[in-house]
C-alpha cells in the first residue's frame, strides 16, 4: 500500500495505518466504503444527537432569557445533558453487539426531540436538569453508534471528519437563520418547537446506517495479547485527557452567547457571531476529511494548539466584535479539527475499537463538569477566565497526545523493522 514502509496481513496494524510520522494514500476508499452516503447520514445524526453541544449558548441562551435562568443554572443544565450522554456512551460499550444500531439510532433521535420539545412548556429549573438529563441518555447512545461505525471504514480520520463538518454546519445554519426568524418572534417555544421538528426528519437518516458491525475482532494470544493491553492503557490515558480538553473547550463555546451579550452585542450580531463559530467548526471538518493522515499524526495536534491559542487570546482580549468573532472562528476550527485525529489514535491503540465509544463519553464527561465549573469563574459577567480555561486545558491534551502519537510512531517503526528481510 502507497505510504506504507511494509506490507501486512488485512486487519494488522501495519494494514490499516503507516509506519511512522509519514503520509497515507488510500485511493479506493470513497467507492469501497461508500463515504458519501456514511458522511451524509452520519452527519444528521451527529448534528441531531448533539445538538444541546453545538445549538448549546442559543438554547440555553434564549432560554435564560424566557425564564430568567442564571448562569450557574445554565451550567447545571448542560452539566445534566453531558453527563446523561456520558452513561449512555458507556453502556453501549456493554451491548453494542446486541442491538440494532438503525433502530437504536432512529428511537433515541425521535424521543429525544419530543423532550426538547417539552421543555418549551417549563420554567422550574430542577425539572429542566432531570429532562436534559434524559435527553442526554437518549442522544449518547445516537452519537457513539455513528463514531463506532465510522471506525469501521478504511480511513476513520476521513469519516469523522466529514460526518463532523455536515455535524457543525447543520447547526451553524441553525445559528444564523433562528435568532431573527424563530427566536424574534416566539422566544424559546418557537426554539425548542421548530428544533425538535428538524431533529425527527433528520431521525430518518438511519435508515442509511449499518445495523451492527462489520466485524468484530478476535482477541489475540500471547505477547501480542500483552502488548494490546499496555496499549489499551495508554488509551485510557488519552480517553481521560478528552474529558478533560472537552471540559475547558465546552465551556468557552456554552458561554460564548453570554460573552457576547455581556460585551453589548445585538442579537443579530451575536447570531452571526455563532454562525460564523461553527462555519469555522465546519471547516475544521472538512480539513481533517480531505487532509485525513497525509501529514503524518503529530502535525495535526500542533496545528490546532497554534490556531487554538490564537483564537483563544482574541476572545480573552476582546478588543472590539469583528477580534472576538474570529477568535470564536479560530478557536472551532482547532477544536473541531483535532477530535477526529483523538478518536483515530484511540481506534489504534484498541484493535478491537470497542474502547471508541469512551471517547464521546469523555467529551461528554468533560462536558459535565466544565460547564459547572466555568459557571463559577464568571466574575461579575466577566467571562475572560472561562477563556483560559479552555486555553490551559488544551495545552494539556497537547502534551498528552504527542507522547501517545510518539509511542504510537515508535510502535510502528518497531514493527516494520521486524518486518525487514535478514
């Protein structure tokens, strides 16, 4: 295979992804897998099931505004969503192979919906914590089935990428067309309404999903047994490091519409504000499908802590809208970008990839906690620390997935030596 320094069995490691820090070529993949079609399903119901993750500072924004929610209530109520989205991801890890996933995608994307629409109709906040904490029930398992099967395909880093930028710009249309024509005229119960009306004709789309996996692996025997196991540790080291990076970047995005109101921006202002956040989302998608593993693995993770802090510095200083705006569309493009190349890294370290649905579950984790916690640096609706939250907690998962992709490079180098002829 072009891009490979050795040749191995189907399903290998060395079959599936480079040796070393170099490029891969994978020509055949778009009529192999079908990619289009996968991309195109798989991004409705990507951008159905996170929906409160992407639409989060309208929703809970406009909501706020209608019955008078405080931050720290805003906080709670994506902290309920994320963390109900993380016990589903890591139930699915037990009966993943027992289900349907067409019918399991479907169901939890209609139920959803209808709760979403529900809320429309209450105001105590106790009650809105326990519904969107359903609502993240029923959307986790949604969202971890579509990664679970992108890993399947030939190149994952393509899939997810791709299924990624339809997940933004959905919502990024979403972000621009609501504020002057649903949310204008009917507040939060034309939102929530219209919302759930758009997350039922999406539902559709499972039907054009698989219903189970393509395969699953066997366990392998011996030293490669023991190496698979020091591998899925270090997998584990990279799933806690995504709950933490989901944590801080969350946070910035959830806070985002605060932010902007705080700074005296209209509504339209802020509605192009969002839209052009998660064009830049989109477009971090739409890098990583055409890119996918052609630099390498590290090069990746650089890029997006270059673009990250420079996003980042612009909405901590704020100098006047049009500075803040691109931070926001800076600071998408790095964050969206890199999951694909997180998830990828943990599909390889796991052979078996059942360990890939621990990563929505640690975005969903991360989720959980950082929204509360970034509801407590705000200071007097001053939302400059919740901008260096998710600067810090990006360095950090730097550091950590450069030594994975380190350990990665020398496991691949290692293996195509042995490989070598004597």
């Amino acid at each position: 295979m072009p891009g490979t320094a050795a040749t191995a069995a189907p399903g290998s490691r060395l079959s599936v992804l480079p040796a070393g820090d170099v490029p891969v070529s994978r020509p055949g993949d778009i009529v192999k897998d079908k990619l289009i079609t996968f991309i195109f399903a798989a991004g409705c119901l990507s951008a159905a099931s996170a929906l409160p993750f992407n639409f989060g500072p309208l929703i809970f924004g406009t909501a706020a505004d209608a019955f008078g929610f405080t931050p720290q209530h805003i906080g709670y109520f994506g902290s309920a969503y994320m963390f109900g989205f993380s016990v589903s991801s890591i139930a699915l890890y037990f009966f993943m192979h027992r289900i349907n996933w067409q019918l399991a995608m479907g169901f939890g994307t209609v139920a959803g919906a209808g709760i979403f629409a529900a809320t429309a109709a209450i105001s105590n906040p106790a009650v809105w914590i326990l519904l969107w904490f359903v609502i993240g029930l029923l959307f986790g398992q949604v969202f971890s089935l579509v990664v679970r099967a992108a890993m399947d395909l030939s190149d994952p880093t393509r899939a997810y990428g791709g299924k990624l930028a339809l997940e933004t710009f959905i919502p990024a249309i979403m972000l621009l067309l609501f504020p002057p024509l649903v949310v204008s005229h009917w507040g939060y119960t034309g939102l929530a309404l219209v919302a759930a009306l758009l997350l039922v004709l999406m539902a559709v789309t499972a039907r054009s999903m698989p219903a189970r996996a393509r395969s699953i692996n066997v366990q392998p025997a011996g030293a490669q047994a023991v190496r698979n196991r020091a591998h899925q540790l270090l997998a584990w080291l990279g799933i806690i490091t995504i709950a933490i990076y989901f944590g801080g970047q969350l946070s910035v995005w959830i806070f985002a519409e605060r932010a902007a109101d705080s700074l005296g921006y209209s509504l339209e202002s802020i509605g192009l504000l969002l839209f052009l956040g998660k064009c830049g989302a989109g477009f971090g998608g739409v890098i990583a499908a055409v890119v996918g593993e052609r630099f390498g693995r590290w090069k990746p993770h650089l890029f997006s802590i270059l673009v990250m802090t420079l996003g980042q510095v612009l909405l901590i200083t704020h100098v006047n809208y049009w500075a803040f705006t691109s931070g926001a569309f800076l600071f998408e493009i790095a964050w969206a970008y890199i999951v694909s190349y997180q998830v990828a890294v943990i599909a390889y370290l796991d052979e078996t990839k059942r360990m890939t649905v621990f990563a929505p579950a640690a975005m969903a984790l991360g989720g959980s906690y950082g929204p509360a916690v970034a509801g407590h640096l705000v200071d007097e609706n001053n939302y400059e620390n919740v901008f260096r939250m998710g600067l810090f907690t990006a360095f950090i998962c730097f550091i950590v997935f450069s030594l994975l992709v380190y350990v990665i490079i020398r496991d691949q180098r290692g293996s195509a030596a042995g490989m070598q002829p004597g």
